[in-house]
C-alpha cells in the first residue's frame, strides 16, 4: 500500500480521491497504447502521466469555464429582468377583466403530421386559420402533403380572455370550397403561467362523435401581467443562480482533490504551459523548490511501478510492458 499511503501523503485535507486516479491513469493508457502501435522503442512513463495528469486538469478547467460563462450570463439576464420589473411596475394597469392593459397571446403554427387527405392524389394542400376575439390570422398553403410544416407565428390583443383560441386546419382547392380537415380549441386559461407551452394536439372533426385522424403542432404564450411575468422569471434566474453555484463548487471541488497528490507535476513539464503564472513557477524553480521537486519526482517514480496493484489496476496494458 505504498503508493496509496504516497498519494494520502500528498494531500493536505483527507484521502486521494480514487475516481480521480483512474481517470488519469485511463488517459495515460491512452498515450501508451498509442505510443506502442508507433513501434517506439521505450515508453517514459513519468512523462506520459504527467501528460495525462494535465489533461484530465484541462477538461476540468473547461467545464469551469463553461460554468462561470453560463454564471455571468444569467447575472446580465438577472439585472436585464430586474429593470424590466421595475418598468412594469411603473405603468401596467389592470383592465375591467382582471387582466392587464396591452395583454397579447402570441401562438406559433409550427407543423401538423397524419393529416386527412383530401386530394385524388391521397394527399392534401393544408393550411391553417387562427382566430380568437374577432381577430383571424392564417398561414401559408403547403402543396401536396399529409405532413405540413408552417412555422408561422401570430399576435393577437387580448382583452377579455374569455374566448377560445380556435384552430382550424382546412385544405386549399382552387375551383371549389376548402375542405375541412381538422380543428381544436384552447383556454386560455391553461396558458396564464406566461411560459411558452409547444405541445401536439389531436384534431377533432366538426361532429366530437366522429372518428378522425391528424394532429397540429402549436406554440402558445399569453402574457396577462408583466409584472408577474418578470417576478417569475426573476425567481427561476435566482434558482439557476444556486445550481450555477452548486456546480461551480462541485467542479472547484474535483480540480483540488485530482491537484491535491499530483499538482507538482504542473512544474515537471514547463512546455505545456505559457501564461503567467508558470513562467514566475520556472523562474522560481532553483535552489530549495527546484530540490523539492526533484524529489517530488523521484519519489513518484520509484512508486510507479505499484500503481496495477494498489489501484485496483490488474495488468493495465502499460503495466505489462
């Protein structure tokens, strides 16, 4: 148990994480293995480690990155929404119906799949007409199919919300009337969380006990109160903002338990790093640390050999060589 007790050794705080370990070593197995299908002749397994070593670390500083990046971008959307409350704040009024001034439903027509065909062909021309409190709204036909796809988008004022959203699918002839081929109905009141809802609905024929076939893909979002809406969004951001900050910690957490035995091998290969702070580390690398790291070195050398057994790494590929 030599190494491991090494390994322990090297870390200030508790045990080396064992996870942690196997990683590095998986990626050192890697440049091995590759090394050997090159046919070179001898393998320097300190280096390859230490190769590995950084790797593993790069893959976390990234995934740190990628977590600070995401932080400050919600931060701005935070302090965005935070403006935008205030403003609602100042000039939202409430109309006779209990809803606010200015309310709007917006619905996106994205697609419809399994239509009734309708032409000689067994195909149809599908277009789709939207309407609620007086106002209507209709897509672009799409020649020849049972699988239309629109992607159209409307806005509607809403001032009561006591209508229906209808939805009603026809199909374009040129020398008659359209054909029925479908419709559904919506509450708003299934929408007042303000959040964009993009389900699939069943159309229904004009006759509820007639079987029929076809459904419509549609997007709808209807905002009723600002200030509800930027007091909701301001609550979600503050739940993103914990989980940014749990996953911020967890990954500080995995970079100091994988550096806590092997962080002196950052100083062992000066060309992998440019910036900074490992340039004053080169400089400063003499007398009493220069000493301490050669020691560091060959102390992990000597102990090398009986990571297979004391990991848990029974005859890896670059333990047999």
């Amino acid at each position: 148990m030599q190494f491991k007790q090494f390994l322990d050794s090297r870390c200030k705080k508790g045990n080396y994480n064992p996870e942690m370990v196997k990683s590095i070593f998986d990626r050192m197995n890697e440049h091995v293995d590759i090394e050997k299908g090159s046919k070179k002749v001898s393998v320097d397994y300190l280096n390859e480690f230490s190769d590995a070593f950084i790797e593993v670390e790069e893959v976390y500083k990234r995934k740190q990155l990628e977590i600070l990046s995401k932080k400050n971008m919600h931060t701005d959307q935070k302090y965005e929404f935070e403006d935008r409350y205030k403003e609602a704040k100042a000039i939202e009024k409430t109309n006779s119906h209990g809803i606010m001034e200015g309310s709007y439903l917006t619905v996106r027509i994205i697609e419809a799949r399994n239509l009734k065909p309708m032409n000689d062909n067994n195909t149809s021309d599908p277009y789709v007409v939207v309407s609620i409190e007086g106002q209507k709204e209709e897509t672009q036909f799409v020649e020849m199919t049972l699988n239309p796809k629109w992607d159209e988008t409307f806005k509607f004022d809403i001032k009561t919300a006591k209508d229906l959203l209808e939805v009603l699918v026809l199909d374009r002839d040129l020398y008659s009337a359209d054909d029925f081929q479908g419709k559904m109905a919506l509450n708003l009141m299934d929408f007042r969380d303000q959040m964009k809802t993009d389900k699939w609905y069943d159309l229904q024929s004009t006759n509820t006990k007639d079987m029929w076939q076809g459904e419509i893909r549609v997007e709808v979002q209807w905002i009723h109160s600002r200030i509800k809406f930027f007091e909701d969004l301001l609550h979600r951001l503050d739940q993103i903002s914990k989980d940014d900050n749990t996953q911020r910690n967890e990954i500080e957490k995995s970079l100091k338990e994988l550096r806590a035995p092997f962080g002196f091998l950052e100083y062992l290969d000066y060309g992998h790093f440019e910036d900074d702070d490992i340039t004053r580390a080169k400089d400063a690398a003499s007398g009493q640390l220069s000493a301490q790291l050669n020691h560091i070195e060959k102390k992990f050398a000597v102990n090398l050999d009986e990571i297979a057994d004391n990991m848990g790494f029974r005859q890896p590929p670059w333990y047999r060589w």
